[in-house]
C-alpha cells in the first residue's frame, strides 16, 4: 500500500487536478458559445487546477529525477567531480526549496489575520495558499527520499 502511494501519490492528484482544469475550461467555453453565459468560479477553479497541478508536476519529477539538468558536462568529469556537481546543485536547491517553505508559510499565517474570500468561489484564499508551503514541503521530503534511496543503494553512480 506505501509503495502504491509513494509511486502514484503525485500522479494521481496531478491527474485529478487538470482534470479539474479541463472540466471547467470546457465548460466555459460551452456556457459562453452556446449560452452566452458563464461561470464566475470555473475560471478560478482552472487557475487554482493548474496551479495545484505545476507543483505536482515539480515534485513528481523531483521523484523521479526528472528536471533539466545539464548532463552532458557532468557525464564528461570524473567521478568525484560528477558526485560533487550534482551533490552542490541539489544542495542548492534543497536550501531555495527550504526558503520557499519558510517564505510561504510566512505568507500564508499573514491571511490567517485578515479575511480575504475569493471572488468566484466565495472560499477562503488562506486555504488554497496553504497548499503552496505543503507541496514545498512535499518536494523538500522527496529531494531528501532521493538521496536516502542512493544511500541505502551504497552510494553508486550519482543520486538519480
């Protein structure tokens, strides 16, 4: 059951989430062609979707080592050199990855003091905001699960 949820927990919500992008885009589109109509919360509820699903997106491909990185230098240095390069990029991006999380969760303990409803959906915004520290979160517990997995396998090859 962990091992399902570890491999699938970021699809599934990503999945789910443009969905929700999608269903309401659609349905947009429909209610203003044939109904000249609309729906004041889907074009929140598309903006929130795809949010939501760009950071899944990010940590899914944290998981599975997946972003841009320049490999084609870092296959040409020796092994060390290789291990240090990848090892001082992650570093870096643990700590911008750990700024976010303080600097978001800041940010959203300041809308716990003021009441701000969403147009559209007539919610809260400090509850779609906390999503942004939680899923920083997520990101930093699957940098650090990468480099356990490449501990347990004794250090060999890079952290991939």
């Amino acid at each position: 059951m962990l091992t399902k949820l570890d491999q699938y927990f970021e699809e599934v919500l990503c999945t789910l989430f443009l969905g929700v992008v999608v269903g309401s885009v659609l349905m947009q589109v429909v209610l203003r062609f044939f109904f000249h109509t609309a729906a004041a919360w889907a074009e929140e509820t598309a903006v929130y979707g795809m949010i939501f699903a760009v950071y899944l997106g990010a940590t899914m491909a944290v998981r599975d080592r997946a972003h841009i990185r320049i490999t084609l230098l870092v296959s040409r240095l020796p092994r060390a050199l290789q291990v240090a390069s990848v090892v001082l990029a992650d570093t870096l991006w643990l700590a911008f990855v750990i700024f976010m999380i303080v600097q978001t969760t800041a940010y959203t303990q300041l809308l716990f003091n003021v009441t701000y409803q969403t147009p559209g959906l007539g919610i809260e915004q400090r509850w779609v905001q906390m999503f942004i520290p939680m899923l920083f979160t997520l990101m930093l517990f699957r940098i650090l699960q990468v480099y356990w997995r490449w501990g347990k396998d004794r250090f060999e090859g890079l952290p991939l």
